[in-house]
C-alpha cells in the first residue's frame, strides 16, 4: 500500500501529463487531426487514472 504522500504525487504527474497532452492536441490540431485526437485520448486516460488516485486517498483519509 502506498502512502498518502505518494499517491499525491503521483496524481499530480497525472494532471500535469494530461494537461501537456491536451495542449499538445491543441497545437497538432490544424496539422494532425488523427494525432491530436490521440493525444485528447492519452489525456482523458491520464484524467481518469488520476480520479482513481485521488478516491483512493480520500478512503484512506477516512
């Protein structure tokens, strides 16, 4: 089990990655509608891993 601590760390990588990865979709948009819709996929996937990480802080805070 990790800690508390870890596990926010980790979910902020996850945040900071999916902006990244959204903004990246935003610049290819106009060249590469195929890779930015990829890069907006990466970013929901990374979203959604982050909201796992931040239910389970908040059980272990309970």
């Amino acid at each position: 089990m990790k800690t508390i601590e870890d596990l926010r760390t980790r979910a902020k990588e996850l945040s900071r990655q999916a902006v990244e990865l959204r903004r990246k979709g935003s610049e290819v948009y106009e060249e590469n509608k195929e890779q930015a819709k990829q890069f907006r996929q990466q970013a929901r996937e990374a979203m959604k891993r982050c909201q796992v990480l931040i239910e389970e802080i908040k059980r272990q805070q309970a």
